[in-house]
C-alpha cells in the first residue's frame, strides 16, 4: 500500500495478510510495536545479565516477525544467539539491532502517513 519512504525494512503485505486485511487490526498492531520497540531495545544492554539480554531479542524477534520485518527479526536472532557472549562483547550486536529496528519503525512511520493520507482523499476520486 504505501510508497512513500519505504525501504523494504517491514513486509507490509504480510502484515496486511496476517491481518486479514483489517485497517484497525493493522493500526493496532503498528501501534503497540512502535510503544514497546524502545521497551525491548533497553533490554539489550551490553553488560548486562545475559537472561535479560536473551528474553529482549527474542522478544523484538518474535514482534518483528508479527509485522513483516523479517530483517530485523534475523537480526534479533543473532542478538538472542550473542547472549552467551561476555558482557560487553554484545555492543555490535546491540547496534546491529537498533539500526535495523530504525530502518523497521521508520518504514512503519511512513505506511502509517501513507494509510493516513488515504484516509482523507474524497471517495470516488
């Protein structure tokens, strides 16, 4: 649907799929995944308890692939893979993640601006 900004970070035709193509669901879903990506991205801190760190990548892993960002969530895979490293040895993974999280939110700020537009055009045009 959208075209605007898009990089191809988020699959919003599987999105839309797995919502059955349902505008509330869809906002819905966007919605609390924009709320809680900053949540989980503060459980990746690279020193500290690996648990934490596990359970906040496959937390945004599991929520990326719910919202077609599949890049992301194989990021976030790696992330959960990474927990057994030292602390402190995950920062690049921790980056990895925040900067395909960005690439993800910005792709879904821009749908979302997309499926707002459409909202206001006047039916019939």
């Amino acid at each position: 649907m959208a075209h605007r900004d898009i990089t191809g970070a988020v699959d919003f035709a599987h999105l839309e799929t797995y919502a059955a193509g349902d505008g509330e669901v869809i906002d819905e879903v966007l919605s609390i995944f924009r709320e809680q990506a900053s949540i989980w991205l503060r459980l990746l801190d690279a020193d500290g308890p690996a648990d934490i760190w596990r359970d906040g990548a496959h937390t945004l892993k599991g929520a990326a692939l719910g919202v077609g960002a599949f890049a992301l969530a194989k990021v976030c895979a790696q992330a959960e893979e990474g927990a057994a490293l030292p602390p402190g040895a995950r920062a690049g993974l921790r980056h990895a993640v925040e900067d395909a999280l960005n690439l993800a939110l910005a792709d879904i700020a821009a749908y979302a601006h997309e499926r707002a537009l459409q909202g206001l055009k006047t039916p019939g045009r």
